[in-house]
C-alpha cells in the first residue's frame, strides 16, 4: 500500500502479531502445566521443600534443612519467565539447623517458571 509516498506492508505487521499473540497465548495457558517447585539437584547434606507464597505467584521460597556434617551455604533461584532470573538471600546451616531462603520475580513478568536450590 502506498501511504503519502511511502509503501507500507499490511499483512507482515498483521501476521506477526497474530503469531506473537498466539505465541503469548499458548505461553500463558501452558504456564499452569509447569510444576513451579521443580528444583533442580539439591545440593548434598540438604532437603529442601520449595514452592509460592501462598497469596503472591511472585514470591518463592526454599526451605532447607542441612542433613549433613558440615556447614552448607544456599538460597533459592526463580525463573521468572519475561522478567531476569533473581536469587534470594545466601543462608549458611550449621549441622541439624534449617533455613529459609525468599526472592521476588519483577511484577512486569508473568510469575514464577521454576524455583532451584543453589548451593
């Protein structure tokens, strides 16, 4: 289409974002399926409970006990989908004690993908 000289395309535009939007759409709908407590590989000495804030899809923790017989230092890592990754606070364990390790995923993003315990 010529528009005051210029030519303008009007179904590339159109067609990418019907794909971009059925592309976000499929994404949204299938973001429930993905268990957002899959934890990667606790590290050794540790079990860990991991989840969401009960009220806040934002908010994700990992709870963790040190089994072992040596300090151990972890916090939890969320995926957050269209917003950067964030890591909580570092928690160091003595032998027998727990702890527990907070972060917040940015608003702007679509929530929690995946929580990790990172040693």
């Amino acid at each position: 289409m010529n528009v005051g000289g210029r030519t303008r395309k009007t179904y590339g535009g159109r067609a990418a974002r019907a794909l971009l939007r059925a592309a976000v759409v499929a994404g949204v709908t299938l973001a429930p399926v993905v268990p957002a407590t899959a934890v990667a590989a606790t590290p050794p000495g540790l079990s860990c409970d991991t989840g969401k804030h009960a009220i806040d899809d934002y908010t994700g923790y990992a709870l963790c006990r040190n089994n072992g017989t040596s300090t151990q230092i972890f916090w939890v890592h969320l995926v957050c989908g269209w917003s950067p990754d964030v890591d909580g606070e570092h928690v160091t364990l003595a032998p027998g004690q727990s702890g527990q390790s907070t972060a917040h995923c940015a608003g702007l993003g679509t929530g929690i993908g995946e929580i990790h315990v990172r040693p």
